[in-house]
C-alpha cells in the first residue's frame, strides 16, 4: 500500500468536480480514531445515496388499532384490546391478548414494551358511538386512561394516568412518558360513567389511516 501526503487536493485548472474513487474502489476511509472531520460553514452537502449511522432515530414506533367495537360497562376501567397495527417499527407492541416476550422484554396484551431507554410521545383517541345528545350535555365521563408500568410486569407499582373527562365523543390525548428499555409497559383502557348505569361502546371501524372516527394509539422516541 502506497501513501501520499499532501496539504490540498484540489482540481485542475477548467474543472469543477473531484472524483475520488473509480472502478477499483470498494471503500473509502477518511480519516482514523481521535481525526475530526471538518464541514467548514457555507459548505452543502448533497446526499444522493444511503446516509447511516448518523444522528439517532424515532424508533422504537408503534401505529395501533381496533377493528371491531369494544363494550365498556358502567363504572369499569376496559383495556383497549388493540389488536391490528399500521406499523410496528422495533417489534415493541403486542397485538396478542396475552403476555408476549418482545426483544427480550415480557409485554402485557395489547401493550407497548420499548426496549431502548428515552421518552416517549403517544397520541390516543376513543371513539365513543352511542352518547346521545341530551348525554354529551349533560356532561357524562367519558375518559381514556393509559396505563404505565414502571418496572417488571405484574410485579410493580402501576400508575394510572387519566384525562378528559368531557362530554363529547372524541376522546383525544397527547402524551410524553419516559421508559428504561428494560420493562416498563404501557397499556390504554376506556372509561364510562352515565346516569342511566349503562354500557357504551368504543367504536372499532379500521384503519386509522383511511377511516374516520376510529379508536387508535400510537407513538415513538423522542430524539433528545
């Protein structure tokens, strides 16, 4: 192997472009251990190939939802059985209605066990199809209540987070939770309580991505 050292490579006089490697060139390295590579201000860099191992991306990410109505009695916290995915980016949500080992982690049924440590963002919504008019003003609970799990499943403290008690029939929810990687879950339930003791119905219509007023959760990392 030959080297050469120089202090600028530039191009000839009349050209404007600098091919470095050719037909016989299957890597190029720059630089080695301890270098800094340098991207002096006003410099762009055009990438028209496949870019890896920089910066970080927002995986762990989950798209989830029902495909069929889900009764919710009086008074009862319901888990939402999600059970169809949009997408499921790392293999960290479980559609199944049991515990399922996910990468080495025991995830609860229809959950969502991250195995990479950072914080999380979640957007949940239910749909609930059968409050009346006079109900929705009346102001009767409706809430969506995810449920996280701080250490090894069934054998921690389970914390509760509940939102929206409102009167309407889109019950929608925004959220960010930190999670070790290393078994901390998360499940979401629905809610009801209404005058007349009843069971309501979360409505399961398909995918979120093509149907309207379905019942979904998704989420990803956060890069911080």
């Amino acid at each position: 192997m030959s080297k050469v050292q120089v202090d600028t490579i530039d191009t000839r006089s009349g050209t404007s472009t600098m091919q470095i490697g050719s037909t016989n060139t299957s890597t190029i390295n720059i630089g080695v251990s301890g270098d800094t590579i340098n991207i002096p201000s006003g410099v762009t860099i055009a990438n028209a190939g496949t870019a890896t191992g920089f910066g970080e991306t927002n995986t762990p990410s989950f798209y989830s939802y029902i495909d069929s109505n889900l009764s919710v009695s009086h008074n009862t916290q319901t888990l939402i059985p999600f059970n169809q995915e949009v997408y499921d980016i790392g293999g960290c949500f479980n559609t199944s209605s049991s515990n399922a080992t996910l990468n080495g982690l025991t995830c609860p049924p229809h959950g969502f066990c991250p195995n990479e440590a950072g914080y999380y963002y979640f957007n949940a919504q239910a749909r609930w199809n059968d409050l009346s008019a006079s109900q929705q003003a009346a102001g009767e609970q409706e809430v969506i209540q995810i449920y996280t799990w701080f250490s090894s499943v069934g054998t921690g403290e389970e914390t509760a987070y509940k939102y929206h008690f409102l009167s309407q029939l889109n019950e929608n929810s925004n959220h960010i939770f930190y999670f070790n990687g290393t078994g901390n879950c998360m499940q979401m339930r629905s809610y009801q309580a209404n005058n007349t003791s009843t069971t309501k119905t979360v409505k399961g219509s398909g995918n979120p991505m093509t149907e309207a007023y379905t019942t979904y959760l998704h989420g990803f990392k956060l890069i911080t």
